[in-house]
C-alpha cells in the first residue's frame, strides 16, 4: 500500500533577515519606503533614492556639519573680524574724519613720528643754515673790510652748507614720512600700528628708485615756471603708497598718475585740505604738523583705499 504524498511544502515567510526575497535587511530600510513583496525599487526622485544611484546636493553628499562644501561652517559675513569693503559715496571730508580717528587711536606711534618729522625738516635745517651764517661771520676773509660785504669764497661756502642740510632734510624727511605711510597702510587694514611696523615691511630699494625718479620730474616741471613741479607732485603723490603695495618703480608713478587722473575732483579737493593744513603747520611754528602730517597721511591712504573699492577697516 502506498504513502499519501506529502502536502507541498510553501516557502517561508520574508524574515527580517533575509534580503534575497524583498525582505528588509537588518537595521536598514526598505529603499522608496514600504514598498509591496516582490515589487521592483521606485525610479531616483519618485519617493526614495536607490542604492548606487547618485546622492542629491548636485550630485555630491552634504559635508560633515551641515551640508556646507568648505568643511561644514557656513561662510563668514563680511566685515566680521577684519576690513570690509568701503561703503557708500566717497568723500574727502570723510577722509580727513577718518584719519582724525585713526590717529587718536594710534595718537603715541603716529604723534612720535609727527615729532620726528618736525625735529628733522626743521632741526637739520636749522643746524646747517646757522653753521652758514657762522661760516660767513668767523671765517677768513669772510667780510670785506674795506666795502663790509661776505667775499665770495665765504658766500659760496654758506650757501652750500645751506643746500647740503636741505638736502639732507628732504632725504630724511622722505624716509620718515614713508615709515608713516606704511603705518597709516597698517591702520586702514587693521586699524592698528605700531612704531616697530612702521619700519617693517618697506622695499627700500624700491621706493628708493621710485622716489628718484619722482624728483626728477618734480625738477623738470620746476622750469615751467614752476608750476609744472606742482602738477607732477599732485599727480604723483601716491608713488609711495603705490610702491608699498608691491608696485615696481616705474609702474608706481603710472598707478598714481592713474589714480589721480580717475579721480581727478576728489584729489583736487583732498589737495586743497592739504594745503590748508600746511599752511595751519606753518601758522603755529611747525607744531600743528605733528598732528596734521600724518593725519594728512592716514587720510591719503584711505582715499587709495576706498576709491578702489579696497576694504577699509573700521575705527
């Protein structure tokens, strides 16, 4: 007698951790959301995001901390912690407001160097116009006794003492007011200085070459009536901040001819603020360029600044 056949067997039920018939693998998900048995994955962007297609972002996955691609923080706002550019209409007045604060904030290098400047410009002169003077009274054959006059070789001898500490002066006072630049540079990028880094950071050589070729012009526009050398001063007066900004000699009195071409009105103002304030200096005894030089200064380097939409620290 034969055995019944034994009832046909039916698979098993789809189990938490088998994922060759459909079911969900251990601790993941079902791609697309509940999807029925059997059932093929949702094509991309129809309520899921199958395995091996590409992530969305693009085409790239978020970054660690939030999904920004420079390493997870958002970007700084500008102005937060450093120089922002300047905003608004510029205006001379605005400059000279400018330096004014920068200078009460930096009041000890920049008053220290205005005191410098003062020593050297005049003191120097001073010096060697007195030393004229005594050459002319004490030496040899200095007055003609029978007609009372200076006999030449004496008068010649004065007056190269006096060119010799004019020169001198100049050369001094160059050098003085470029460590003051380069201080009021510091100032409009970080709003601070100090007497050590106004000393740092000069391509000497540089401003040296570019600071001899500007005197060169300033001498041939002396004989236009000298009007010329006050025209090639006011179109090259930005030759030492362009060369601090890492500018070669000869292209820096192109940027500052440039510059002041471009912005022709606002220099021509600023220029005029200048000549007041040498004339005040000149009105109280040299004192008052203590102040007013490198305030005149400060404002310059913000005029550079701002006029090419450079960012100009707060002070």
């Amino acid at each position: 007698m034969s055995q019944p056949p034994y009832p046909p067997q039916q698979p098993p039920p789809p189990g938490p951790g088998d994922s060759s018939q459909g079911g969900q693998p251990y601790g993941g998900s079902q791609p697309g959301g509940n999807q029925p048995y059997g059932a093929p994955p949702p094509p991309p962007g129809a309520g899921g995001q199958p395995y091996g297609s590409q992530p969305p972002y693009g085409g790239q996955a978020p970054s660690y901390g939030g999904g920004y691609s420079g390493g997870g923080m958002p970007p700084v706002p500008p102005g937060v912690g450093g120089p922002a550019p300047a905003t608004g209409p510029y205006s001379p007045l605005d400059a000279i407001s400018y330096g004014w604060r920068a200078f009460a904030a930096n009041a000890g290098p920049f008053a220290l160097m205005g005191l410098l400047m003062l020593v050297v410009t005049v003191g120097v002169q001073m010096i060697f116009n007195v030393a004229g003077g005594g050459l002319e009274f004490w030496s040899s054959g200095t007055l003609d006794p029978e007609y009372g006059q200076v006999s030449p070789g004496a008068s010649l001898g004065s007056s190269l003492l006096q060119l010799t500490g004019s020169m001198l002066a100049s050369f001094l006072g160059w050098l003085i007011g470029l460590a003051i630049m380069r201080g009021a540079l510091d100032v409009v990028d970080t709003g601070r200085t100090s007497l050590g880094q106004m000393w740092t950071r000069i391509p000497w050589g540089q401003a040296f070459l570019a600071g001899l070729l500007m005197w060169l012009a300033v001498f041939v526009g002396f004989f236009a009536l000298c009007v010329g050398a006050f025209v090639v001063t006011f179109f090259l007066w930005y030759v030492n901040v362009a060369v601090l900004d890492g500018v070669d000699p000869v292209d820096s009195l192109k940027a500052s001819f440039a510059f002041v071409r471009d912005n022709l009105a606002d220099n021509a103002l600023l220029c005029l603020i200048g000549v007041g304030a040498v004339v005040a200096t000149i009105c109280t005894c040299y004192l008052g360029g203590i102040v007013l030089g490198p305030l005149m200064t400060i404002a310059a380097a913000y005029t550079w600044r701002a006029l090419q939409g450079r960012p100009v620290h707060p002070v």
